[in-house]
C-alpha cells in the first residue's frame, strides 16, 4: 500500500489531508519563514536556511524574500539560480530548474492541480505534474508557469506570460497563453556580444584615466 506522499511523488491522484505530508509542510512553513525574516545582512544564514529548505541546491544561488513553497525538498536548483522578490513555486511535484537561470519578479511555478470534474475536486483528490526548466533560462516578472511544463535550454519568457505547454530551447517566448515569437539567432549573439565588448572598452578607459 503507497503513502499519500508516494502517490503525490509518482503524480497520481493523492490525499494533502496526511499526517506525513503535513509534517513536511510544517517544516517548510517553518524554514520559510525563518528565511523571509531574515535582513540584508544575514546573506550567508539565509543559504543556510534554502539548503535546509530545498531539496538540492547548487553554487551562487540567491533568492530574494519573500519566497513560499509547499514543501521545498521537492525543488533542485542549479548553479547560478537567481530569483527576485515574491517567488512563489508550489511542489507537490518535483521541480527541476538548470544553470544560470534567472527569476523576475513574482515568478510563479505550479505543479500542483486538480481534478476538473467537480464532485472528484470536492472529494479532496488532487495531482501534480512536474516542472523543468533547462540552463540559461531568464523568465520575466509576473509569470507563471503551469503543471507538467518543460523549459528548454537558452529561453527567454517575456513578463506576464502564462506558460501552459513546453517551449522549445533557443526561442523568445511570450503571452497568455505562452507562445513562441522567434528564435534566438545569430544576430542576438552578435548584437549583444558588441554592446559587452563596448562596456568593457569603456570601462577599461575609465580605470586608465582614474590611474
């Protein structure tokens, strides 16, 4: 016989109402906000906290309180992680997010959902379906992402979008519903590789004339 903890993990119908399960919430509720307490200064408590809280974390991550989760063990960040204030991911399904990826503001994830027929709803069923993001991945403020999505590597979401399927790796995407508007190209590279090449020109001439 599975646990209501196992049945969640295996995105199945499952019962939230479980002692095991509310165990792990306390925990999480408890980390969190231990961690949104903290001050600008308590940077190194605070990773102390998200190691605590998160399932596995990498190198150099930073995240912004206000944060919330579910239960926070469920959640795997890479190295690089960044996400700005009011970060809401809720993981009764596994969370997977790659290197180098960056959060705007109220960025939400969800894996949780529930049934559509409304008397299963009622009943206190609910599911979830995991989320993934890949490496170099930057999603703007006031998005969401929905249940079951995959990111794929080098994407750019705009603000606001509502991400409900999977979008491909090396695209712009963007809107309610999320969609494609073009693929990162070349030209990108080559764009924003010269305004960097122009800001390392410049500041290298202000340090000669400070000299």
């Amino acid at each position: 016989m599975r646990t209501e903890k196992e049945k969640m993990l295996a995105e199945d119908l499952y019962i939230a109402n479980d002692e095991e399960l509310g165990q792990d919430v306390k925990k999480s509720r408890r980390l969190s906000r231990l961690f949104n307490g903290t001050t600008e200064e308590q940077s190194d408590y605070r990773k102390v906290l998200l190691k605590e809280l998160l399932g596995e974390v990498g190198e150099k991550y930073h995240i912004e309180p206000p944060f919330h989760c579910d239960y926070g063990q469920h959640i795997s960040i890479g190295d690089h992680f960044y996400a700005n204030f009011d970060c809401v991911i809720l993981d009764v399904a596994k969370v997977s997010i790659g290197n180098n990826v960056m959060f705007g503001p109220k960025v939400a994830l969800f894996t949780a959902s529930h049934p559509i027929d409304p008397i299963v709803r009622i009943s206190g069923l609910e599911l979830g379906k995991q989320i993934k993001i890949g490496d170099n991945v930057w999603i703007g403020g006031n998005s969401t992402v929905n249940p079951g999505v995959t990111i794929g590597d080098n994407v750019v979401i705009g603000s606001g979008s509502v991400v409900t399927k999977d979008i491909p790796k090396n695209v712009v995407a963007a809107g309610n519903p999320c969609r494609v508007i073009r693929a990162i190209d070349e030209n990108d590279k080559v764009y924003w590789e010269n305004l960097q090449e122009e800001y390392w020109l410049e500041s290298k001439k202000a340090k000669k004339e400070l000299l």
